[in-house]
C-alpha cells in the first residue's frame, strides 16, 4: 500500500510539472511577425522579418521587458501568409492561441484587414509596415496600426505627377485585382477624376498570370500617355517587359510602393529604365534611421529594404509600450501607442484616434542607371 501511495504521488508531480509552464515559456513576451515570408513576394517579407529581428535582439540584449517585477525576454512567432488572405487568418488564430501581445505585419492589404478582426476580438495590438488601403483603420478597432501611408494620400500625390508635373492626359489605369492593388488604382482615378482627367483605359489582371498581351494590346489602341499600375512588383515586372520588348509601347510606367524593391529594376532590366513609383523619401537621408542601417548590414550583409525599417519602428513601438506600461494588455498598448509624439528611426511619429500616422509623405522615384532615385 505504502508503495502504491507513494507511486500515485509521484505520478500526481509529474503531472502537474507537466502542466505547468516552463521556465522560458512563462518568461517569454512573444509578438508575432506575418507576411509573405515565401513565395514570388518573399522579398517584402525579408524586410519585415529583418527589421523585427534587429529590434528584438536589442531589447533582449539588454535584459529584456519588465512585467510585473518579473524580466522577460522576447520570443518571435512567425506566420507566412503567403499572401494569402485565409492562409492570413489562420495565421491570426495560430498567434492569439499562442499568446502573442502584439503582432508586426501582415504586408498585404488584404490580408492584413481580414486578419485584423481576428486580433482586434482578441485584444492583441497590430502594427503593419506596409498595408496601405484605408479600410484598414477605417473599422472602428481600437487595436490596429499602420506606421505606412494610405492609399488615398498616394493616389493623390499620383494624380498630382501625373498632371502638374509629367502634364500627361491620357492615363491608362491598370490593377491586380487585390485589395491593395485596386484600392490604389481606384484612389489614383479618384483625384485624377478631381482634375479634370477620365483614364482613357481602365482594366484588372490576375495576379500570377504570366503573359498580359491581350489587356496590354486593348490597351495600346487607346495610346495612353501614362500607365499606372496598382499592384506589386511580379506582374509590373511582366507588365513594363511586355510593354516595351513585345508591343513597344513608349507611355511612361508608374506605380506605387507595392513595386519599390530592387527586384524590379534588376529583373525587368532596360524596360524599366524611366519608369516612376511613389514611395517615402530616402530613408538613407533621415539622420535616426543611420543605425539601423548600419546595424542592418552588419547583420545581414546588404542594405535594408524599403519596409525593413518600417517593420522595425512597428516592433520597438510595441515593445517600448509594453516596457513603459509594465502590461501586455492590448487596450493598455494602443492607449500608450497614442498617447505620445514618438521618436523613431523614421523620425517623429504620432498616430490618430484611426490608428494612421499625422503625417504621410509621400515622394516620386524614378530608375535612372539601373537604380531608384528620388525626384525632388
């Protein structure tokens, strides 16, 4: 009997140690990290993953966060959406099932607005570095961020070049279809509307279709000045090459951030020479982003991308919040979030009751020499 006891009691401890959470389980601050981490769009998740990374790695190497009188490390959780607005929401459920208190990402639009209802029912704060269609933060959660632009203050600037400063007409309006690449083709016509010019042709593609002769020749007929595209850089790769080397048209290419990644340039070549594409300005001429560019080739070798530093201002607001707080709860987070003017590697931020930043600028690039170049 006495044997039999001790064995059940026994038994009863290693059960409950099992049930208990480890050491570096219950020590842990975990945020997650979600964006096409594979696939035809893994550069912007590059970019995403590596900013987050380096935030991390500083806060851990100094110790960690405080909560609760207690030092925690951070712990990444990575989803790869794949671009996917399901695989997204997936992502979204796997993050608030393992405890994350904030999330850097998605990329995509969307993904990025089906994702945030998951993570607004559950309070867990989200910050994208990319995802610029204004229904994002038009939802009414208290919980969502973008420290990116919008898509109707691109599409202004967008008809804004087109007319004030190229003094082209005749526009040809092209998308992908998706929530990001429509949204910004719509808000491009919108303040084109404004000023008096109609696109003179205006159709979708399928985002990875490989060969876009049948729109692109409907479209020559119309002899656009300009083609703008809203989309991301795979189909304007394909769509500049078969412009230029199958059809010859000669109209000025323009798009959006969604194309600025040097894959662009170095794929497409020779077509891509002249052509145009709204972004921030040169992140290399912003004095507090120099660390981080400094640190970001140290790591990793190359220059950082057009979203890595955006992707590491969202992840150090979400950690220096929970560290100013001492709480992981998500209304104390977005609450803190707004409180203040924040200094960050993009310099001073501040967001509104929406959750998008006050101040958006957005600037013309243009390939010249087989590189971007920002046009005053």
């Amino acid at each position: 009997m006495f044997r039999m006891a001790l064995r059940a009691a026994g038994l009863v401890v290693f059960m409950a140690l099992l049930a208990a959470p480890s050491g570096a389980r219950a020590a842990a601050i975990k945020i997650g990290v979600a964006g096409p981490l594979t696939g035809d769009q893994a550069a912007f998740g590059d970019m995403l993953k590596n900013g987050v990374l380096l935030a991390v790695s500083e806060w851990n190497n100094r110790g960690g966060i405080t909560v609760g009188g207690k030092k925690m490390k951070v712990e990444i959780i990575w989803g790869d959406d794949r671009h996917d607005p399901r695989e997204g929401v997936s992502i979204a459920h796997k993050f608030v099932n393992s405890g994350v208190v904030g999330v850097v990402g998605h990329f995509n639009s969307s993904v990025s607005i089906p994702a945030s209802t998951v993570y607004a029912e559950a309070g867990v704060v989200q910050i994208t570095p990319a995802s610029t269609n204004p229904k994002l933060t038009e939802q009414g959660f208290s919980t969502v961020f973008r420290v990116c632009g919008r898509d109707d203050q691109q599409g202004e600037v967008a008809a804004a070049f087109i007319v004030d400063k190229l003094g082209k007409k005749r526009v040809a309006i092209l998308h992908d279809k998706t929530t990001y690449g429509q949204g910004l083709a719509n808000e491009t016509k919108r303040f084109l509307a404004l000023k008096g010019v109609k696109p003179v042709f205006y159709s979708g593609i399928i985002q990875g279709d490989k060969d876009f002769s049948p729109v692109l020749t409907a479209m020559k007929q119309k002899k656009p000045e300009v083609v703008y595209f809203g989309g991301i850089h795979p189909e304007a790769i394909l769509l500049v090459k078969q412009m230029r080397e199958r059809l010859g048209i000669k109209a000025d290419f323009m798009s959006g951030d969604g194309v600025f990644v040097d894959e662009f340039y170095k794929i497409a070549g020779k077509s891509a020479e002249g052509t145009y594409l709204s972004f921030s300005p040169d992140q290399n001429k912003i004095p507090e982003a120099k660390n981080v560019i400094q640190m970001h080739r140290k790591r990793f070798g190359k220059e950082v991308g057009a979203y890595t530093i955006y992707s590491y201002v969202a992840a150090n607001m979400i950690l220096a919040s929970i560290a100013e707080t001492g709480s992981t709860k998500g209304k104390k987070i977005a609450a803190h979030l707004r409180s203040k003017t924040w200094a960050t590697a993009l310099g001073e931020i501040q967001f509104n009751k929406k959750g998008d930043v006050l101040e958006s600028p957005y600037v013309f690039w243009q390939v010249k020499g087989g590189k971007f170049v920002q046009l005053n």
